[in-house]
C-alpha cells in the first residue's frame, strides 16, 4: 500500500513548505481541467488531497508517521517470521531427505555362477529396496547374489531409499555385462571375483556349458576310460548282445560333452568335438585337447577353470 509520502512524491523529512509545493504542484496536474475530464486523473486529484489533508496538519502528521512506524515494524517481523518459518521448513524437508552414499558391485560384467557382492550405504532412509533382491534391513550393508541366467544383455540393480516422514526418494542404479556378448582382450584385467562353478562337476558330463582346463579334462577322460574298460571286459556277461553298444555310445556321447567344454576353454567352438568321430584322426584331436593351454582371460563361455 502506498503510504501518503508516495502519494505526494516526497520524502518522510520533507517539510510543511516542500509538502506544500508538492501538494499544489500535483493538483495540477491532476485536475480534470488539465485532463478532459478523464476519471482515472480525478481518482489520482482525490488521493493527492486526502494526503494533504494529513501530511498538511503538523498533529495529524505526527499521529500518521506514529502508526506509519508501526505498521512499518510489523510488517518486518511478519517478513522475517515467514523467513525464519521457509528457512526451517527447507531444513526439515532436507533432514528428511534420503541419502545415498554408496551404492558398488565387486564386479563389471558377470557368467552364470558368479557370486556378485552388492554393497550400500544409505542416510535418513526407512525403507531401503533392492532390485532384484528385495527389501533390506540395514542402511549400511552387503549382499550376495549369485548369477542363474544369462539370457540378459544385462544385468541390473536398482537401490531405491524411501523416507516416510517426508516421501522423498532416492534411486541409483548398477548395470553389469553379459560376460557372453564381450570381446576379451589381453589388455583386459582380470576381475577378483568369488567365482565358483556355475554347475556342479558331474553336470559337466552332461551339458557343454562352461569351461574345463587341461587338469579337469584329463580326468574326465580317465575316467570315461576306465567306465568303457570295465564295460569291454564285462561285455560276455552282458544278457542282451545291445547292452555293450549302449555302454558305448553314451560314453561317447559323454566324450563329446567334455570335448566340446574343453574347447571352449581355448575360444573354439564346441562342435569340433565332432572330430573325435573321425578314426585315426580322433587320436590326434584328443592328444591336443589334453595339451593344449586354455585361455588366461575370460571369454565368452565363462572365466578361466580354477580346477
């Protein structure tokens, strides 16, 4: 609201003759002589006059700047008040506000097997989720979460901090590569991770998944060995002349299963086991797949054997 000073175009100090001046000056100005009579000048003439009529009176005056002191003071306090009310507000909504600290996987990209250790460190959070793994119970902690897919290009967890009191919400994500679709270099360094195998030792004779070193061949194929042996000299005893023939090609069925885990481990493809169904030439295959020295580096079959 403007104050009757305004109104007159002059200062709080000004005196009775400077009001004075002011006051015929702006008359006027205002009059609707000077103006044609518009309406808007005429409502100014009467808002000047009405100044006048207090600021001209030396008592009126006074009893004006009194309560002009006042409303001024007041208006100060409320302006600080709402200053001081805002400034605790924003300090309580940032108390309130969920902080993520930390949020780290051990590991870049991941196989099947691998054990992933996730680890968080969270502020002022009441409820703390991790996906895929669920809900925690701490605000600082670790997890560990073992890979059994790897249908995924990637894999993903996302942390998410909930506050209560204020709502707010805090996300961060982790995403780690599929092991599988990577180009491995000699350049690349060597994760430590707990890698343990993604299936146990007897599924290798099973399935050509992952990779088997030169030890672990070695005894798979004496033990295949040994089974065919006891199966040759056995064969008289056998009640149906087809059991020996069975015997012998899930053997070698068998054979083919761990050759083609034993090529994934120098980065060839599987199905040149197949070379072992070549006579003479089998002989040769299977000298070199004993000797051959597998990858240090991981590739896209998995990590390096540790057995």
């Amino acid at each position: 609201m403007r104050t009757y000073y305004a109104i007159l175009e002059v200062t709080p100090t000004a005196s009775s003759s400077e009001i004075k001046q002011a006051f015929r000056r702006l008359s006027k100005l205002y009059h609707p002589d000077m103006n044609q009579g518009n309406t808007r000048y005429q409502d100014r003439l009467f808002e000047v006059i009405k100044a006048y009529e207090v600021l001209g009176d030396d008592s009126q005056r006074r009893a004006y700047d009194l309560t002009l002191s006042r409303t001024q003071t007041t208006t100060s306090n409320t302006q600080s008040s709402q200053a001081y009310t805002a400034r605790s507000t924003q300090a309580n909504t940032d108390y309130y506000r969920p902080e993520i600290l930390t949020f780290s996987c051990n590991q870049t990209y991941f196989f099947m097997g691998d054990l992933i250790e996730i680890s968080w460190d969270c502020k002022q959070a009441d409820v703390i989720r991790i996906y895929p793994l669920g809900y925690m119970d701490e605000l600082r902690g670790k997890i560990v979460y073992r890979v059994k897919e790897l249908d995924a290009k990637y894999l993903t967890f996302e942390l998410t901090a909930v506050n209560n009191h204020s709502s707010h919400v805090e996300k961060r994500s982790i995403h780690l590569n599929n092991g599988i679709y990577m180009n491995f270099t000699e350049t690349d360094q060597l994760e430590k991770v707990n890698y343990v195998s993604p299936q146990h030792w007897s599924m290798g004779f099973l399935a050509p998944l992952g990779r088997s070193s030169r030890k672990d061949y070695g005894l798979r194929v004496a033990l295949l060995t040994l089974f065919f042996l006891m199966a040759f000299f056995y064969q008289p005893h056998f009640d149906h002349d087809g059991t020996y023939s069975f015997i012998c090609t899930v053997l070698i069925y068998v054979l083919l299963i761990c050759s083609a885990r034993r090529l994934h481990d120098v980065s060839r493809h599987g199905i040149l086991s197949l070379l072992l169904l070549v006579p003479l030439l089998n002989i040769a295959v299977l000298l070199i797949l004993l000797l051959l020295k597998g990858d240090d580096l991981p590739n896209k079959h998995g990590r390096k054997p540790r057995f």
